[in-house]
C-alpha cells in the first residue's frame, strides 16, 4: 500500500530538453527549461510529442534547418539544441528520471525492494543516494546511477 503522505510516482513522463523557457506551474516544477510530456506510457508521450504541431517536420526544418524527411520522432542532433530524459512525474510535481524514481517508489511503499535496488554487485563508479536525488536527471546514465534500478511505467501500474 501506498504511503500518500510521501512522494510517490503518478505517472511516466519524457523531458525534452529543446532550450526553450518551461511554462512555469506547467506539469513538472523542478523544471526551468524545454517541455515535460506526462502520460500513462513513456510510448505516449513519445506519441504526443510526434503528433503535435510545435514539433512536426515543418516546425523542426523551421527550428533547426534540417531536412523535412527527418523524423520528428528522433530528431536529434549536435547543432540541434534538444535532447530528451525518460523519467516520470511524482505527486510533488517533479520530474524524476528512471533511478530517482526508483528510490522514491520504494521509499513510499509503491514497489517492493526487489523491484527497486540491483542485485549485481556496486562499482566504484555508482553515485550515493543523496547525490541520485539531487542530481539533474541524465538520460541513459548508465548501470551505475547507485543501487537502484532504471524504472520502467510497467514497474508501477
């Protein structure tokens, strides 16, 4: 059962980070910049992202310069300024990436500890704990984000 008087994980959310100013109050808080898609599935909101006008073809060519037969859906680039973190949005209003979900999950009784913290052996290259939760969410940040598991939607509902 959920301890809904502590942080716990509402739903899985991707960040694009395409340099623009975030809407302040809009989906996640701790976010300043670029825009936060929340959804039920990480697949959904990859589906928002393809099928809104702000991020269409036309709108990237616009944007970026780039061809109009580069998908929308992986544009991507190192002169283009966006790039994207799969994460999910908690109770508090914050986006969290896969590792920083994990603890929270845990810590509020959403997964069990089987669910949330490896079972392989730590590296000397995993982070702390407190560092995990305050750090800026990195996309694919390798194995070694700590003693938590990369989150998945699945893992939670």
């Amino acid at each position: 059962m959920i301890d809904n008087t502590k942080e716990y994980i509402l739903c899985a959310a991707i960040w694009y980070q395409d340099g623009t100013e975030a809407p302040k109050g809009m989906i996640a808080q701790n976010i300043d910049s670029g825009v936060v898609i929340g959804q039920w599935r990480h697949g959904n909101c990859i589906n928002i992202r393809a099928t809104n006008p702000l991020w269409n073809a036309k709108k990237l060519v616009e944007r970026y310069g780039h061809k109009e037969s580069e998908s929308p859906m992986t544009f991507e680039g190192p002169d283009a300024k966006m790039s994207h973190v799969d994460g999910f949005i908690t109770s508090y209003g914050n986006f969290v990436d896969r590792w920083q979900a994990a603890k929270i999950a845990l810590d509020c009784g959403q997964i069990t500890e089987d669910k949330a913290i490896r079972t392989w052996d730590r590296s000397d290259n995993d982070i702390s704990d407190e560092e995990l939760l305050n750090s800026v969410p990195h996309h694919r940040s390798g194995p070694d984000r700590g003693i938590y598991r990369m989150m998945y939607s699945e893992d939670f509902y």
